[in-house]
C-alpha cells in the first residue's frame, strides 16, 4: 500500500513540538547496508507516533518470534534475484506494527545525493492468517457486511502477500517501473517530469483508460480508508465487471502503482511459488492468471523485476 505523500504533508505540523528526526533523510534510521534482507528492526517511537496519528489508529510496535522471523526470511528469500538485488541495496528496514489499517506501507527516504531508499512497515496479522483467509478479508472491506465472495491462494502465510506486495512498490520507487509511485512525489523524486503521462492500461495515475475501466471500480474501498459503498449482493456483478478487465485484482485496479503490485503478488504467488490464486463470487470462480489481457500485461511489466 502506498500513500507516503500524506505522512510527509502532514509532518511539519506534527512535528512542531517534538521536532523528531526528518523522515525523508536517510540519515534518521540507521541505515547498515551489510545486514542481510529483511533488516527486521523495531520501529522508531517517533515514525510509529507519525502513522499512528496520520492513520488515526493505536498501533503498536511488534517484535516477532523466532519461528515467524524464519519465516519473513523465507519469503524475502523467495523473491526473484534481480528484485532482491535492488532491495538489498535499497530497503533501510522493514518494521512489524499492530494494528496495522492494512497489509503493508512501503515509504521513500533520499540519501544526501538524493538516491531513493524505502523502508516497510509490515502487519504482524500475516503470521497468523493464511494467504486465502488475508487476501478474502482484504476485498470483504469493500461490502457492507458479509458478501458471498472469498479468494483461495493455499495455506500459506499471509505474510507472503505482504512481502510481495510491498516489495514491489519498492522496487518502483527505486526503478520507476512506473511514471510515479504516490501521486505529487515526482515533485520530490523525479522532478523532470511533467502534466500528465499515461502508462499501460491507465491515462492517469488512477484514471484507467476507458477499455480497462469498470462501472463498480469508483465504489471501492479497502481496510476502512472511506466507507464500504457496496452492497453485500453487489460481489457477483462486482467480479463479472472486474474478469473482464486487465486488472490482477480489484486492489490492482485503484492505480498503476497498485495495478503493478498486484500484477506481481499473482505473478509470484503463481508461478514463482506455485499458489495458484482463484477468487470465487457467489458460486463462480475466476483465475485470473488465465486471463490472457492479465497474464500478457504481467508478463510483460514485470520483466525489470525479472531480469
């Protein structure tokens, strides 16, 4: 999940009192690039204070165990190596907070030459729940109240969707796989750029192209970011409009940044891992990796974080 731009926005004014470190200086985490991925470290009191007022929510630092620290090694492990090249070199920390209002945060910080580094904010919820039961409570937000839809993606950890996901988005910070990650921040990042830039399936960062749109895309969303527009017997309509589309998922669908995760989560948890990923609404099931719109867009995105 990205949404960066509102923490830095917000900074100044939160920051008046305690004047903590700069969150976008690279020199405020510690950064040791000799410690091998995941870099798991305890949260900041002062970054965890900054989410936890911008998100509104009681979140908590958490610190795993050893057997779920194994198993945040694995999945970061298990990342293609041109991918975890980029990450090894790029990602400061990845921080484990409760409470989390979602799966994941991946923000930017620069480095005096004005290099981009990430670091991760995980949701400790991904070591108790499996892929299909954190992926089907991920798009039961949208409704309001219990939809006959669920997604099965195997007994796995749920973890692994958040390693993926994440791991993306910083890897398009970094690689600029597309335009921008977070809207405003190529006044900051990539400064060159200019107006508008379509990419793929979108002519604006969330504006897809009339041929990739869908009447319900405006109705969604997630973990509570905006009240659930959707009525519980609306999921049938919502997946026949969404398998018509080029989207991995409906989280694809809000923008290109999210579009390229998503891509990459089916991409991996499919082919790399071998956990087909198939959604189910009200009795009819969608693969979207035999989508060929889906699986020629994935294949064809994707290869900067293959090769």
């Amino acid at each position: 999940m990205t949404y960066a731009l509102l923490l830095l926005l917000a900074w100044p004014f939160a920051a008046r009192a305690a004047a903590p470190p700069d969150p976008s200086a690279l020199e405020s985490y510690g950064f040791d690039p000799s410690v091998p991925l995941p870099r798991v470290k305890t949260i900041p009191p002062w970054l965890l204070k900054a989410w936890a007022d911008t998100d509104e929510m009681p979140y908590e630092a958490y610190s795993p165990t050893a057997p779920e620290a194994a198993v945040l090694a694995s999945a970061f492990d298990g990342l293609p190596p041109p991918m975890k090249k980029v990450l090894s070199e790029r990602v400061i920390a990845v921080y484990l907070v409760k409470n989390l209002k979602g799966n994941g945060i991946t923000n930017w910080v620069l480095d005096p030459s004005s290099r981009t580094y990430v670091y991760m904010i995980l949701n400790p919820a991904g070591f108790r729940q499996t892929l299909s039961e954190l992926m089907t409570e991920r798009d039961l937000t949208l409704f309001r109240g219990k939809a006959d839809l669920s997604v099965e993606a195997g007994d796995g950890p749920g973890i692994l969707y958040s390693v993926a996901h994440e791991s993306a988005h910083a890897f398009d910070y970094v690689r600029y796989v597309t335009p921008f990650t977070e809207p405003g921040l190529h006044r900051v990042l990539n400064p060159g750029f200019k107006g508008k830039k379509p990419w793929d399936a979108w002519s604006d960062y969330a504006e897809p192209k009339p041929a990739a749109d869908y009447p319900l895309r405006a109705k969604l969303h997630f973990y509570g970011f905006g009240d659930p527009e959707l009525a519980p017997a609306q999921a049938a309509e919502l997946c026949s409009q969404w398998a018509r589309t080029p989207f991995a998922s409906f989280y694809g669908s809000r923008s290109w940044a999210e579009d390229l995760a998503e891509l990459f989560v089916l991409r991996h948890l499919t082919e790399d891992l071998r956990r087909p990923l198939r959604r189910t609404c009200a009795g009819r099931t969608y693969s979207p990796w035999e989508n060929p719109k889906v699986r020629a867009r994935a294949e064809r995105l994707l290869a900067p974080l293959y090769r």
